[in-house]
C-alpha cells in the first residue's frame, strides 16, 4: 500500500538525496569546530559535567 503511494508521487525521489546532504553538511560543520577547538577550550568544557552550580568540582 505505502509502496505505490509513495510510488504516485512525483519528484519524491530527492528527498533521500537532500536529506544525506543536509545531513553530510550538519556532520563536517560539527567535526571541523571539533578539531579547530583549543586545547584550553577543550579541558574547561571536560569539567562541566563534574561541577556544581559555583563553579566547585565535586570529588
């Protein structure tokens, strides 16, 4: 059933196309700041999971 629906309308064929370009663009955009992050940048947001709400790193 959802074979030929999806069969009768034209021009459905692109949207796996856009979709993995979209999605390829989103990817490299994300892994390119990454690996352009500071070394600084990198170790201060490590210790974001481990602080409380003053900034103190729970032990």
């Amino acid at each position: 059933m959802y074979r030929q629906i999806l069969e009768s309308i034209q021009g459905i064929e692109i949207y796996p196309v856009m979709s993995f370009v979209i999605f390829m663009i989103v990817f490299v955009l994300i892994s390119y700041k990454a690996f352009r992050m500071k070394s600084s940048s990198v170790e201060e947001l490590s210790y974001l999971p481990l602080e409380d709400n003053h900034g103190n790193i729970k032990k």
